[in-house]
C-alpha cells in the first residue's frame, strides 16, 4: 500500500498536477507517525511512510494547506472523507486546490492496546497474515490484528469514500450493522445515579489540554469560546467538576449535528476519557428524533439543527 | 434552631414578545407566581445558548426554563422551532450525563396566557424544589 | 542498606499511612498507573510511569492563591492557603525524581514560590528503580541513572523482596519510623538488579541520543533553524505534551468572579495555547511554528543557559507517548543535531 501510494504522489507531483503532497512521516518507532507535508520528491522517498498506525485523520490540516499556494494530494481513509466532506460544506478548505486520493483502510491499530497487553520497549512491529509479529527489547510476541484494531475501528460505520478524485484499492461500503450505538444504549439503560458515577469517573480525569478540540475537524472556529477572556467562561484548566461537564457538553453540542464520528477526539485524548460517546449520543438522538443523518455523507442535505420541522417532538 | 423552608433558585429566560408579556399579563391579572423565579429577558427563545442554561447552574440556579412563543407564532418567523430542537438535544444530554432531567423546562406561553404563565411557574417550582438543590452541575466557588 | 521482605510490602504502606498520607501508582481502570491515596486494600502498580507526572503533589494543575471580598470601597484580601499535612510519594521513578530539580532551580530561586516551597517541605519522595525500562525512556540522554534514581529514599526491587536506601535526612525518619518490618542487607542484590536494568537501558532505540547540538549558549545557531517549519508543521497546538510534562512549569494566574468575591487562582498554562504570555497589545509568539519553537528552545537551550547547562527534560517520554500527531522533543533532537553546527 505505502508503495502504491508513494509512487502515485511521486507521479502527480512530477506532472504539475500537484505541488505538495499531505501524509505522514516516519517516525522513532514503528508506530508514531507524523502528519507531514511533502514538496519533492527526495522529501518523500525520504520520509514517506503509510501503515496501521497511520490513524490520524488529516482533513483538517486543508483548512491551513489549501489557502497556500498551488495543489495539494492529500490521502484520506473513508472516515476521514467524510470530514472533508463536511469541511467543505461548510466552507472551510477550498476543494479546487486539493486532490484526494482515498485509500482503503481495513482499520487501525492502536499501539496502546499492545502496550495495554504488557508489551514494552517496543522496538519492531511487523505486520503479515493478520498478526502482527511485535518485537521488543524483552523478546517478541504475536498478536492478531483485530485485537490491536483501535476501538473507534471496531465500530467503523464506513468503509465507503464519499469523496476522492482517485482510488488506490477498493471502495467498500457503508456498515449497516457496526453497532457502534451499543455503549450509549448501555449508559441509556443505567439509572441517573449511574450514568453521573460514570461520567464524572470519565470526566473528572479531564486534564483540560484541548486535544480533543484541537484535533477535531469540526472545532475549526478561528477562536473558541473558551479560549475568548471576554467570554466570560474562558478556562485553562478544569478547575472543578462544573467546569469539566461545562467544556465537554458545550463542546460536543457546538459540532451536533457537524460530527461525522471520526472518532478523533477519543484517539488523541491523553486520558482515555470515551469523548465520542458523547458526540454518539447526539447522533444516535438525531437520527431518532429527526431522521437519519450522516454528517459529511451528502454535503447538500440540511443538518439536523439547521432545519426544523412544524411537527418536531417537545424538548 | 430555626428550620428554613428550602426555596429553590429558578432562572426564567423569557421571550420578549410572547412569555414576557405573558409574565405581565399575569401580573396584570393579579395572578400570583413564586418569587423563586427570575426572568431574564431574551429577544427570542433561540437566543439561549445552551451555555446560558449551564451558566445559570453554575451560578446557583437549581432549575432553568425556557418559555417562548407558541410554535408557529414567533415573531421571528422561525427561532422557537429551532430552540426546541436545540432544547430536545441538550436535554436529553443533560439526562445522558444523570443530571436530572426535571431541572430543565421549554413552554410555549404566549401573551395573552397570564394564566398558564402562573401556572406553569407555579408547578416548575414545585418538581425543582422537589428535587433538592442542584448538585449535579454546582460550581461550589458559587456557593456562598 | 535496608530490606524488605515481598510480602512486607503492603505492611510497609500501612504503617507510613499511619503516620502520613501515602500517594502511589495505582491502575486507574484505563490500562495506566495514576498517584493514588493509600488506603487498606489499595494495589500498588509497577507500571513504569504514571500517567501524570509527580509534578502534581508540589506544582498542582490549580491552587488557590487568594481571596477578595469587596464592600463599598473596601477589598479585603483573604489568605485562602491550607495547612499543608506531610506525605509521601512512593514509586517515582527517576525521570519524575530529577524533575523535581528543575522545578527546584525555579521555584526555590528567589523570589521564592512559598506555596511550592510549602508542599516540597512536606513531601517525602521515595523513588523505585526501573526495572523495565519502555522504548519511549532516555532519561540517560539526561545523565539520569535510571537505575540508581535520587529522592528522600531510594528503592530497589530484588528477586525476593525490596531494598531501600535513605539518601535524606527525610528519608533516615521515614525509614526510622518503620525500622520495625526492615533488615540490614548489603548492596549485592542492588548491584545484580542495576546491571541487569542497564542492560536494558543500553538495548533502547533511544540510548544513543545525545545532547549534541543543542544546550547552553546556542539560542543563536538554532533559534532561526529553517527545520522548525516542518517540525511544527502538524502541531495541533493543544497542551497535552506541557501538561503530561514532569518539568513545564508556566503557570497563568486568573481572577474568577464567584457572585460573592473574587477567587484568584493560578493554573498551569501552555506555550503551546494561542493566549500563552498574551499582554495588552496581544500576543508575542503570533504562530504555531514561534509557540513550538519556544517550548523546545526553553527546555533545551533557555534553560540551560540560566541553569549551568542543566536541561529541561527527564526524559520520561510521555509526551513521545501521548502526543497526538507524534511529535516530540526527540525528533525536534535530532532534527536539529542533524544539519546543525554551520
């Protein structure tokens, strides 16, 4: 795959079509690659890496490349198609300045799962008939795949790319059954007294680095809220637990609506807090109380909290 | 050692043209509602921000309602239908993160329901002083 | 030298948390070790570092610093500052323990921070060796010994049970106070576990990297690096690597307005954060690529500069583990190093 890709870039920016090519790095490790923004050719038979660990959506990073200068490829898995997608209707990158290459994606793996099952000093990951053969300082181990897949990856609702100029591997299908409603429906069956215990038992781990924002592709305001000292809620740390809740609602209501569930905001957040189970929370109530909607999947279609109906249900 | 009755704080974000007029008919009217309630006066229900609603929380509100025009009369075409959307959504959030979900209120009242405008604050006060003070979502800095 | 025996271990916990509170790693549910208070039952985690950093007993992420009551013209400021009891800090590891040097250097400097000064008087620090040393360490980058790290008291653990050195004077009483479960050994069973972990530590993929290239003095050569485009390229500009960081250290200070007074609280800050040092006229350091570069400009040459050559980094490697695009103070390293010295 990273050879087809590689080859595909170093073609498109040989004949003009693009100036600047937008994937990911290498890294120290098998397993923390960089997004990276490549000009030339020796820049990426350099440095020019895609495999499992590739998870980050880059997306976003258009917002920024494509009001520079020229062309850019950009590969975006299905997932992250969907935030261009919504991106774009929003009007936030400009889609004549990007060339999209989707990629087949069979999920992502998540290092911290290995990690989780005791695996340190991590020094080789090898991947060959759905295991992953992972080399250590204190001997090696092998471990399927599936069970190092990230768990936004395991409840993939998308294998389809709703947007691309051109494919490398095949296009897949939306995922009728990837029942990734399960965890809302549990903390919907639990009493009020339940749900609070687990939410300030997530919550309350909130170290308040933004990550989460900083990361989602649909936190794109030129400035937060909370980060506006004339708004009166601007906050740098989570003081107490009404500060926590406050971020964390306000923040998955401003993208209702917006968030194609990425999954982004949980991937990143450096105290494993389930953010997307928030985010889930108001897709899953949408689709129940006004239809079904996908952000991102038809960029003409009206969001959810854009339109009303005369006989919408009561608050 | 004198025994308090426990009086519950109600924010009231009331519509200009239709719940606050509502509020003056009552009072018009010489119906009484608790003085438990504070109105706060809003150009249109969908003018409240959700962070208005936790804001109020914040500062010591045991119950937050919203009232607007009836669906279909608002004067602005169309900010009720949205502010109930928005409402149905954060407060089944609320409810999601075990906040009780009674704290929270939408009423269409309109000017001429000086009545319902009473009422509705009468009964509003009576299910939050039922539930106690708000713990859930306090900010204790708040509290004196 | 002292020992204690495996199944003493729990004894040891029950008999310091009898005289003080006792803070250590504990699973927190989520596959990582947070301090944790002890308590009967309380299991301790060998993980090999906490999720966050020590930092927090002396430099927490919020404190109160005062109050103001205001009545007509009158302010009173009120000191809102608790009694500080003593405690201890069991398992920190030696990257954790050497930051509490750099943020020594700072807040222990005049004009002395007394509300840190307050919690490190207070504070016991009893380290443990590594033992099991992750891809993500170079604290030896540091002239940090993992396997022989500072604090009041060191610990080792040996095939068949602990062995524990007071390097303190804090750390003589604490072992004093529980002479009772101890033995006198000698040093060989210390000298087995170390060699052991510095063969470890010589295996790491990251045991070779070196300071060169950076350090006191080179704010000129690096500060107009061109590498710092790329490098901060894809920085998200969130403050996960300041605040998982044992030895960032900036703090903002901020009044909140409780209804009834004004509560003035100082909170940790991030170079990372587009208001970072932001004055009247706005903001110094108006781009990602200026806010990244001072973040490791500060730990790798700043510092130094003001510290006789002492670097801001442990090398613990949280930030290389939690950074959310990859990007870390190792590869800022080893770009640098690379076309450096023109």
């Amino acid at each position: 795959m990273q050879k087809m890709m590689e080859k595909r870039a170093l073609e498109l920016l040989a004949d003009g079509t693009v100036s600047r090519v937008l994937g990911w790095s290498a890294g120290e490790f098998p397993y923390d690659m960089t997004p990276a923004v490549f000009e030339t050719a020796e820049e990426l038979q350099d440095g020019f890496v895609y495999n499992d660990f590739c998870g980050a959506n880059l997306s976003k990073y258009l917002i920024k490349e494509s009001r520079k200068e020229g062309k850019i490829l950009v590969f975006l898995k299905p997932c992250d198609t969907y935030s261009f997608n919504q991106l774009l209707a929003e009007h936030r990158i400009i889609r004549d300045n990007i060339y999209v290459i989707g990629i087949e994606c069979y999920g992502k793996a998540d290092v911290e799962k290995l990690k989780a099952m005791g695996l340190e000093g991590i020094t080789g990951i090898y991947m060959k008939d759905g295991e992953y053969t992972v080399e250590t300082v204190y001997g090696s181990q092998t471990v399927k795949a599936y069970e190092a897949m990230a768990e936004r990856c395991l409840a993939c609702k998308s294998k389809k790319h709703v947007v691309y100029d051109e494919l490398i591997g095949e296009d897949g299908e939306v995922v009728t059954d990837c029942n990734r409603f399960d965890m809302v429906e549990q903390l919907e069956a639990m009493t009020p007294e339940q749900r609070f215990a687990f939410w300030r038992g997530e919550l309350s781990r909130c170290i308040r680095c933004n990550a989460c924002r900083n990361v989602c592709p649909a936190c794109s305001c030129e400035q937060c809220v909370f980060d506006n000292p004339n708004s009166g809620v601007a906050q740098k740390a989570a003081v107490n637990s009404f500060e926590e809740n406050m971020f964390h609602i306000i923040r998955a209501f401003h993208v209702a609506g917006r968030c194609t569930d990425c999954g982004e905001c949980s991937r990143v957040c450096p105290q494993n807090i389930p953010l997307h189970l928030l985010n889930r929370k108001f897709i899953k109530d949408m689709n129940a109380f006004y239809g079904e909607y996908q952000a991102g999947e038809d960029p003409d279609k009206k969001p959810p909290l854009g339109t009303y109906t005369l006989g919408d249900r009561e608050a | 050692m004198q025994v308090t009755e426990y009086k519950p704080k109600i924010v009231a974000f009331c519509c200009n043209w239709c719940s606050y007029a509502g509020a003056d008919g009552a009072g018009s009217a010489r119906l009484s509602y608790p003085e438990e309630v504070k109105i706060i006066r809003v150009p249109c229900s969908c003018r409240v921000n959700p962070m208005f609603i936790l804001r109020a929380f914040q500062r010591g509100a045991d119950g937050v309602i919203i009232a607007g025009c009836h669906p279909g009369d608002c004067h602005y075409t169309s900010g009720n239908y949205f502010t109930r959307r928005r409402m149905a959504l954060l407060f089944s959030m609320l409810d999601y993160l075990g906040i009780e979900r009674e704290r929270t209120r939408v009423e269409w009242i309109s000017a001429a329901e000086g009545a319902k405008f009473s009422k509705t604050m009468t009964e509003f006060c009576a299910t939050v002083a039922a539930l106690g003070e708000n713990k859930r979502l306090e900010d204790l800095r708040c509290k004196k | 030298m002292k020992k204690l025996s495996l199944a003493k271990l729990n004894d040891l916990f029950a008999a310091i948390a009898q005289r003080e509170a006792l803070y250590l790693p504990v699973d927190n549910g989520t596959g990582k070790a947070e301090y944790t208070k002890w308590q009967e039952g309380t299991v301790y985690s060998t993980a090999l570092n906490t999720g966050r950093s020590a930092k927090d007993f002396f430099f927490p992420q919020t404190e109160n610093l005062m109050e103001f009551k205001m009545e007509g013209k009158r302010i009173d400021v009120i000191d809102t500052r608790e009694e500080c009891e003593d405690f201890v800090i069991f398992g920190v590891r030696a990257c954790d323990a050497a930051s509490f040097d750099i943020l020594d250097r700072v807040y222990l400097t005049d004009p002395v921070d007394t509300y840190y000064k307050n919690r490190r008087q207070h504070g016991t620090v009893v380290t443990m060796a590594c033992g099991r040393p992750a891809e993500t360490c170079f604290c030896g980058t540091f002239g940090i010994d993992a396997a022989d790290p500072k604090g009041d008291v060191t610990c080792w653990t040996v095939e068949d049970g602990y062995v524990l050195r007071a390097n303190t004077e804090k750390g003589e009483a604490l072992l004093a106070a529980v002479d009772g479960l101890l033995t006198d050994t000698d040093d060989k069973a210390v000298q087995a576990a170390q060699e052991k972990t510095r063969a470890i530590l010589a295996k790491l993929p990251l045991a070779a990297l070196s300071t060169e290239g950076v350090g006191q003095g080179l704010t000129k050569e690096l500060f107009d690096r061109p590498e710092w485009a790329s490098l901060s390229e894809a920085c998200l500009g969130c403050g996960t690597c300041t605040f998982v960081c044992p030895t960032c250290q900036c703090y903002d200070i901020r009044d909140f307005d409780t209804g009834h007074g004004i509560q003035r609280f100082r909170c940790w800050d991030s170079c990372m954060y587009s208001d970072f040092t932001k004055m009247a006229h706005g903001n110094p350091r108006v781009s990602q690529l200026e806010r990244f570069r001072q973040r490791f400009m500060h730990k790798l040459v700043y510092f130094p500069d003001n510290n006789d050559g002492l670097f801001g980094c442990v090398g613990c490697g949280r930030c290389l583990a939690r950074c959310p695009i990859s990007m870390n103070i190792v590869k800022v390293m080893k770009t640098l190093a690379k076309g450096g010295n023109k």
